[in-house]
C-alpha cells in the first residue's frame, strides 16, 4: 500500500520493490526501519515501443484535375533495437512508405522517383488500372529517374498496396523495407458509420518477418526456401503496443511478410468481426477467432474493447501450430505474439454498432463464364514454375478476351500451401475442393491462398483495358517463389479472338485458336458460312465445319486450328501472340533478344451469313 504509506509519514517503512518486469528479476528489500522524515518518492516509469502509425498522404490537387502524390524509393538505416542500426530502405524514409489515401473516380497521378542505385519498379497490388500502369516488371524505374504513373481510380473502398515488382529483385527490395498502403474510399464507405479516425479506432497492421544477422542487418538470402524470419515487425516495430480505446476499433491488416502464412487471432481468443477482404468491404461483418492470411492478402477486422476495463491487456497472436500450411521453421507451427494491446480510455463519439450491412456484392456464377466446361488451367507444380514453365519476360503465356467472365482453375499440386495473385482487377472464389468457400472468402480478393493437393475456382470478369504489348502478371506472392519464376503473363486483347495456348517453336504444330459467333438474330436460328484465309496458305480447319447453324440469340465457339509446317522458318521462334480487330488476324512472334513483334502469318476470316 505505497499511497497509504506515503500519506502516513509516521509508517514509512516498507517494502521497495524492483523488478524489470513482473516475471523476472525480482529483488524486494524490507526496510525494518524509518530511513528519514520525508517519505521517499517513488516513480514508476513504464516503457514500451509504441505502435508506429504511417504518415498518410492525401495527395494534392493539381490544377487540371489530377491529385497528385510523390513517392521516393530510398534507403536509410532504421532503428529496430536501441542502439543498432539497420540498413534498409523505405518510400519517403527509411523503411516502409506513407499510406495514399485514393478516392474512387479521381484522376491521379503518382510520380514515383527510384533513388534507389539500381532499377526498381513500383506496383499498385490490387488497383484496377491499365498494364502500363500497374507497375509491374515491364514498368521498370531506372536509378535516378521518375516514372509518372496516372490513371483513374477505380476500385470499390478498400484497403490496397504497393511494392515493387522488379524481375528476380522483389524479394530482396520487399526484404529491405519497401512497402506501403493504398487506401481507397468511396461514397459508400464514405457514408457508413465503421471506426475511420486514423490511427485511433482506424489502426494500418503491416505483419512482416525478419531475421537479423549477429551486427543488426537484415539476412536475406533469395533461394526459393529463403524469406523467412525469427523477428516479426508490426509497421516497422519489434513487438510494439497498441493503446487501443474502449470501443470498437478497426485494423486493416496486411500481410506484407514475403514468405510467411499467418493465423492470427488474439491471446484471449476473443471474437472480432472481419468486415473486408482484399479488395473491399464484405456484405456483413463475418465472426471469427482467426482470420488465417498469406503474403499479399489484406482482412479489415473490427476488435470491440468497449466491455474492458482500463489497462486490460491482450496480445496479437498468431497460432500457426492451429494450421499446415508450411513446415519451413518452428514459426510456421508454433504459437507466438506479434504485439501488445493495452486497453485506454474510450474517445468522445465511439462507434458502439457495426452496420447490418456494409456492402452489397453480386455473386458471378460459374455459367456466366465463356470456359466454364473447360476453364482455363494454373498449375502450381513448384516453387519456381506454373504449369511447368518458369516465368520469361518475353513470353505470353495466356491471352484473355477483353470483357469475358472466365474461370481460373488454380491447381496446387506442390507439397506446401502457395497463395495466388492475379493482377488487373478482383476475382470471386467460386470453390475450394477442400470444402465450402468461408464466408469471409466471399468478397472481392486479388490472392488466394491454395493449400498444397487443392483446387481453387476462381472467377473473374475482364474488364476495361485492353492492351496487347502490356502484360499483366499471375504469380505465388511468395516472393522468392516468384522471383524464382513462379509467375506468368496475361495480356488480355480487344479481340473477338484468342489462342487456346501460346506455344513455343510453332513449326509444325498446330496452333488453335477460338472464335466466337453470336447470331445477332433474336427472332430466328440462322446459318454462318465461315471462310479463313492464310496469308501463308497454311493449312485452316474450322471446327465445327462451316457452316454453321446458330439458334436465335446464341453464340457458337469456333474452334480455328492452323498447322504450320515443320519446313517454316518460323519454326525458330519463341513466343506466338495473337493479336486480332474485326478484319483480320495476326499471328505473331517475338524472340528472346528482341522483344520487336513480327507478324508472320496474317489472317481473314469471312463470316457470311446464309439467308
Ligand atoms: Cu503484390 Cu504481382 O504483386
Ligand atoms: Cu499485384
Ligand atoms: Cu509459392
């Protein structure tokens, strides 16, 4: 009772106790007697890393329209443990970057400057933009230079991020510390009444692993196993707290870790509302006790405090010995607590409710896709190939028709779990084969993670760009799986055409191609007569055989096959593309060396309509 003693002079005698914390190192001293007249005074400092909360930056509005935002990849050192410092690198500092704050149809600009000392790019992971201006290995950001990203935004309220994409080199540029968050609002998430102060009841959580050689830096190998570490940083801290106010508070947490999985939930196995997946918010909030999230993937979570006392203290955990996803170190099935949260006084106007509904989301069904028979086929074999290649710059590896719903078959048959990203715009999960799709699946995502001997239905709609010479990527998010080759290119084309395969050393193989007719005829079935016509005389089958009757309304596939012969010149080529407009059709190449399209056969088809 040190007050009761303080106020009473005549009693000073007592116990002082010292300690470093409540477990260990404790020494106690009785003194038996008055040690003078004026009671001593005793000061209890309490010391903690404080949750870091990243700078935001609203951007400006620029005189035409355009907000504009700057970014700079730089390096720095940082101080993770007092008195050691770390070489890593940062946006605008020296690790991790300013949250951008986005509004949905606003023009932006984003300049991002590399002051780096060697190339970089920078990638906006789930933005629904242009492949120009996604950021990807294609956009690289030569040392010393600026590239000028715009586009408008266009995406659904959302938590989102960016990172560089560099070929071979986003693990390592990842590892150093380059990260950051793009949040996007609407007028939807405008208008509900969820916590949205920052950094009060609206807390960012960047999860990320590091390992830390004996002098302070950062160890990073790139071997496809590598990317993992002991030391677990939350925005950028060492095991921080969080002084989190009585009432609901949201986190928006993204897995920004290379390489780790995590199961997260809290120590007191207390119940908390996900309320948006990757790319926005879910319809209502799903109840859960762990949101499991792999690298790449972003959960907003509701946390209600309101019913803890003042000082109640929890941890963030994450119970990866609850899951198999991986075995790579004793982290990956092992318990272990990734920062403190200490329960403080509750702001003047708490959210006290989470709205009924948050959003709606229409569900695609599978027969809305154009290959829902056949869908188009990702397999996950190892940790540097899909579907048995590795990923080449200069090679397409599928080629989607602008405004079609397709199905993604995303297979994993390597032995370890491996999440899945695709770029250009969101997906449904229409199925797992491992068993029903969880409700806080159910929204709009932009990576899945697909568990080793699983299949994953993915359904997404192709919309808005077209562009032939712009690719965007698919790959495994982990970084080092990526940078391995486990990653591969899409280019979708505003064609009424596409390959089935892109192949490699055409010359004497047949190359196919779908066509699709629709009979613009709502009133009766009419008969098509198809006709192709090589420019190389190559030999042309049309299947089915013209012509072709179509019933009112429908649409016919044509499946179009073109054998090359095994004496063409072509047969040296690398990479076939298939570019088409409403006249013609253009099989083309591209070498290794020479990213130069050439055309080499051209293509008329004739759709005559009987009548
Ligand atoms: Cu987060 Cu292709 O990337
Ligand atoms: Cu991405
Ligand atoms: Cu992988």
């Amino acid at each position: 009772d040190v007050q009761g003693w303080l106020d009473s002079s005549n009693r000073n005698r007592g116990w002082v106790l010292k300690s470093d914390n409540e477990t260990t190192n404790k020494t106690a001293r009785l003194f038996s007697s008055k040690e003078g007249t004026t009671p001593p005074s005793l000061s209890i400092t309490n010391s903690y890393v404080p949750l870091p909360i990243p700078n935001v930056i609203p951007g400006t509005m620029g005189v035409d329209g355009w907000r504009i935002y700057n970014i700079t990849l730089m390096t720095g050192t940082t101080e993770f443990t007092a008195g050691v410092n770390t070489v890593t690198s940062g946006y605008n500092g020296s690790y991790l970057g300013p949250v951008l704050i986005l509004t949905r149809t606003e023009k932006i600009t984003i300049n991002v400057t590399n002051s780096l000392t060697e190339e970089s790019t920078t990638h906006w992971h789930g933005l629904h933009v242009p492949g120009n201006m996604d950021g990807g290995p294609h956009q690289t950001i030569p040392a010393g230079t600026t590239w000028n990203a715009y586009f408008t935004v266009d995406n659904r309220a959302g938590t989102n991020w960016y990172h560089p994409h560099k070929k071979g080199l986003t693990g390592r540029h990842v590892y150093a510390g380059l990260a950051g968050l793009l949040y996007v609002n609407d007028t939807e998430s405008d208008a509900l009444a969820i916590p949205k102060t920052y950094g009060v009841d609206d807390v960012p959580l960047i999860i990320q692993d590091r390992e830390f050689a004996v002098d302070g830096s950062f160890e990073y190998a790139t071997a496809a196993n590598e990317g993992l570490g002991d030391t677990f940083l939350i925005n950028g801290a060492i095991n921080p707290t969080f002084v989190a106010p009585a009432q609901m508070v949201r986190f928006r947490m993204l897995n920004g870790s290379n390489h780790r999985i995590y199961n997260f939930g809290f120590s007191d196995n207390r119940t908390f509302q996900q309320i948006a997946s990757d790319n926005g918010f879910l319809t209502a909030g799903v109840p859960l006790t762990r949101v499991v999230l792999s690298p790449g993937e972003r959960a907003e979570i509701v946390v209600d405090f309101s019913g803890d006392a003042m000082g109640t203290a929890l941890q963030m955990m994450s119970y990866n010995s609850e899951v198999s996803y991986s075995n790579r170190d004793t982290y990956d099935n092992t318990d272990f607590s990734l920062f403190n949260i200490f329960v403080g006084a509750a702001t003047s106007s708490p959210v006290t409710t989470l709205p009924g509904t948050l959003t709606t989301i229409t569900r695609f069904t599978a027969d809305q896709a154009i290959n829902q028979a056949s869908p188009r086929f990702f397999d996950m074999d190892s940790v540097s190939t899909i579907n048995g290649v590795s990923m080449d710059i200069n090679r397409i590896d599928q080629v989607v028709r602008l405004n079609d719903i397709e199905i993604w078959e995303v297979k994993n048959s390597h032995g370890t779990a491996h999440p899945f990203h695709i770029h250009d715009d969101s997906f449904q999960i229409l199925s797992r084969s491992t068993g029903d799709v969880p409700a806080n699946e159910m929204g709009w995502k932009d990576t899945v993670l697909v568990g080793a001997g699983e299949t994953v239905l993915l359904i997404k709609h192709f919309e808005d760009f077209a562009d032939a010479d712009s690719p965007y990527m698919f790959h495994c998010h982990i970084l080092e799986h990526e940078d391995a080759g486990m990653m591969g290119q899409f280019i979708v084309v505003d064609d009424f055409l596409q390959p089935i395969n892109s192949q490699s050393n055409i010359a004497g193989q047949v190359v196919t191609y779908t066509h699709v007719i629709t009979n613009p005829s709502t009133a009766n079935s009419d008969t098509f007569t198809i006709t192709v016509a090589s420019s190389q005389n190559w030999t042309v089958t049309i299947d089915p055989p013209s012509p072709i009757t179509i019933a009112a309304g429908q649409t016919q596939i044509l499946t179009i096959s073109v054998t090359i012969p095994a004496s063409e010149t072509v047969g040296t080529i690398d990479t076939t593309v298939i570019t088409a407009n409403s006249t013609n059709i253009e099989l083309m190449y591209q070498t290794i060396s020479d990213t130069t399209t050439v055309i080499v056969d051209t293509y008329l088809p004739t759709i005559q309509k009987d009548s």
